[in-house]
C-alpha cells in the first residue's frame, strides 16, 4: 500500500469510493456496522480538493483503496453544515487547556476505506500521514464524529488515540469534535 497525495485524475475513484459510503446510501445497519462519510465530494469537487492538495489516498496498486481530507478550516468555500458548526463551536471546544479558535489547526476528514481494504491498516497510514504532513502548518488535526457513527469513533477515538474536545449539535444531529497532535515525520 502506497499512502501519498491525490491527483486530479484519482478523482472519479475516489468519488466512487465516497458515494459508496455516504450516510444516505446505507442502510441503518451498514452504517452500525461500517460508519459512515458525509457531505457533497462529487468528482469536481474531489478534483478541486486534490488540485489544492488537501486530499491524501492510499493506492493499492493502482486502485484507490481510500482517501482522507486534510485543509485549513478557512478553505472550504462552501462547508457543509456540520464544519460550520465545528467552526462557530470553536471557542467553547478546549484542545490542550486553550479554546481552539486560539490554536492552529486543520479539518481533518472525511476519511473512508473501501470495503475490501478495511481491517489491513489503510485507515491507519491515512492517520499518520496526515498528522505528519499538517507538522508545517498546524498544532492539531481536528475531526468531527456524528454520535450515531460508533465505528468511527472506535478507530479515530479508541483506536488512535485522538481526544475529544466536546460536543455540538446541527440540525439536531450531535457532533464530537476529537483531536490528535501533529508531529513531525518519524516522530512519535
């Protein structure tokens, strides 16, 4: 498994690989059982994305075994409704003892594996090359949960360690936001 930046042309995979996990297109049980992603990241919007170089993939030869976003809160020209929530939430959620409005930071996700790639440590590489690659520009890399999605928290939460900082709610749907310090490559 090769983990590196997107390109313009991974853009039709990787939509595929959203689409096919979007929160809407599972059934209740398939989002209990695998998670969920949400959000509109059709091929154009992807391509943008991998154009500014906020999108990271793992590629298994060739084939687009999963994706994760990696931007500054600032760059989405259209957030979607549970990003604007996480940024106006800013100054009640804490990271390391400050307000996050007053720490540097990056939205990190959506994150997705594809079906058969899950449970071989894709998830796992997306995570370290994002902590790594957000070293130069930010303090923290900053997700969002929905309370429903368990299997996510289970791998970004229980499984690499990231912190919550607190919860919110849109459009009556409650958010977690959760945290996990950048570093350095090779660095612990």
């Amino acid at each position: 498994m090769m983990y590196r930046w997107a390109t313009e042309a991974d853009a039709p995979a990787m939509a595929a690989l959203f689409a096919a996990n979007l929160r809407d297109s599972l059934t209740e049980r398939q989002r209990g059982e695998q998670g969920f992603v949400q959000g509109v990241f059709d091929a154009a919007t992807l391509r943008a994305m991998a154009a500014a170089g906020s999108l990271l993939v793992a590629d298994d030869d060739g084939q687009v075994a999963g994706l994760l976003a990696l931007s500054g809160p600032d760059e989405l020209p259209a957030p979607p409704p549970p990003v604007v929530g996480l940024l106006a939430a800013q100054d009640t959620l804490r990271w390391e003892g400050r307000p996050l409005n007053e720490v540097r930071w990056l939205l990190y996700g959506p994150v997705v594996v594809g079906a058969a790639h899950r449970g071989r440590g894709v998830a796992r590489g997306l995570f370290t090359m994002a902590v790594e690659a957000a070293a130069a520009r930010a303090d923290a890399v900053v997700a969002f949960i929905e309370s429903t999605n368990r299997p996510s928290w289970r791998v970004h939460v229980d499984g690499f360690g990231m912190r919550p900082l607190g919860e919110y709610v849109v459009d009556g749907r409650t958010y977690s936001a959760v945290a996990a310090p950048v570093r350095a490559a090779g660095g612990a």
